[in-house]
C-alpha cells in the first residue's frame, strides 16, 4: 500500500468511501461509465480519425458531464485525508510511543477538472485515452519531508500500515452510527517488538478482532 501502485492507494479509499457514503458510490459509477465512454471514443479515433469539429462536440459533451461527479470525488477524497492524518498519527503515536512526524498529501494537480481536460486534449488524443482525472491521481505518507517509504523500516512501515486499519474501523464506526466492523490481522505480531505489540493489543482493546499467528 506505502510503496506500490498508486491503484493501491486509490483502491484504499475508493473501497473505504464506498462502503460509508452513497453519496461518493454515486459519482464513483457515473465517472467509470463517462471516462469508459471518453477513453472508447479517444481509442476509436485513434484508429479511424474523425473530423476535428466532430471530435471535439463529443468531448465537450462527455467533459461538461464529467465535472460535477470528478468535482465530489475530488472532495471526498481530500476530507478523508484530512481527517485521516490526525488520526493515523495519533494511532502511531500509541504504538510506537514516539512522535512519528507524518503528513499526508494528496497528489492532485487542480480542482478545476474542466480545464484539465481542456488542457490535456490534444494529449489525449494523441495517446488515445484520457491521461488526467480522479482515476490518475495519488495519495502518499510522507515523515517531515521526505516519502515514509523512502526511509522507513520494515517494523516502522507495519506500524503504520495497522495504524491505517485501526483508522479504518474508527472512520467506519463515525460514518456507520457505531457500527463496528471485525479486524482480521493476519500474523501482525511478526515484525513488532514485545513493547509495540503489547500496545497494539492495548489499542484493540474495544474492536473485535481476530489475530492469526504462527
């Protein structure tokens, strides 16, 4: 999740969203159908070129669609990691019982979708598909400056990987009215001292969870 795909990183909140808001399920469905149809048509010139005019009206027609749908998505996604960054170094905190200096940054280069498109359509057309959008974008944990990734270690990178599951369930239990969803946690005590693993357990205190173990 730290040092993959950026796909990783959208599939973690697009699947977290997803399950607490409507709202976010909605745009979701009607972006993947507008830029399937967008990238469909970018492929079919690609082969068959068509007018310039005749190019154009369609884009313009799927782009004003686009806006409003990328727009909530764009927003959802920011408030999530907005309130995602507090809670995830306060978790660390615990675990770790140190300060662990974390921010996080959403890597998205204008709010403005419209004028992205507009800006990245000759590129588009060029490549065949649409190189900007929601479906693009990354999100990344960095200490100070620097990418977590970079310089964290294996038993840093676990800590705050279970710091994003236990942020999971608390989001879950705000969105959801208290529901409050099992943690599963496969073999979690392998790369944690004896003093990180009795803080965990002190943290899952009030979670159902199920921890598997050599």
């Amino acid at each position: 999740l730290l040092s993959g795909s950026p796909t990783l990183r959208r599939h973690y909140i697009d699947m977290l969203l997803l399950q607490t808001s409507e709202a976010y399920r909605r745009a979701l469905m009607v972006y993947r159908r507008l830029i399937k149809q967008r990238n469909s048509l970018l492929f079919r010139n690609k082969r068959s070129p068509m007018t310039i005019e005749r190019l154009d009206d369609q884009l313009f027609i799927l782009d004003t669609q686009l806006a409003e749908p990328t727009e909530y998505i764009y927003r959802a996604r920011q408030d999530f990691l907005v309130w995602l960054e507090p809670h995830l170094v306060r978790y660390v905190e615990h675990i770790a019982h140190t300060d662990p200096n974390l921010r996080i940054e959403y890597l998205e280069r204008s709010s403005d979708y419209l004028n992205r498109l507009q800006d990245s359509r000759q590129r588009d057309i060029a490549v065949g598909t649409t190189t900007t959008g929601p479906h693009r974008e990354d999100w990344q944990v960095y200490r100070s400056d620097t990418l977590l990734q970079d310089t964290a270690s294996r038993g840093e990178n676990r800590t705050v990987l279970l710091a994003l599951k236990l942020c999971e369930v608390h989001y879950i239990q705000d969105k959801k009215d208290g529901l409050t969803p099992t943690l599963l946690l496969d073999d979690v005590f392998s790369e944690l001292d004896e003093s990180r693993r009795h803080l965990l357990v002190d943290v899952l205190s009030d979670v159902q969870t199920i921890i598997t173990t050599t």
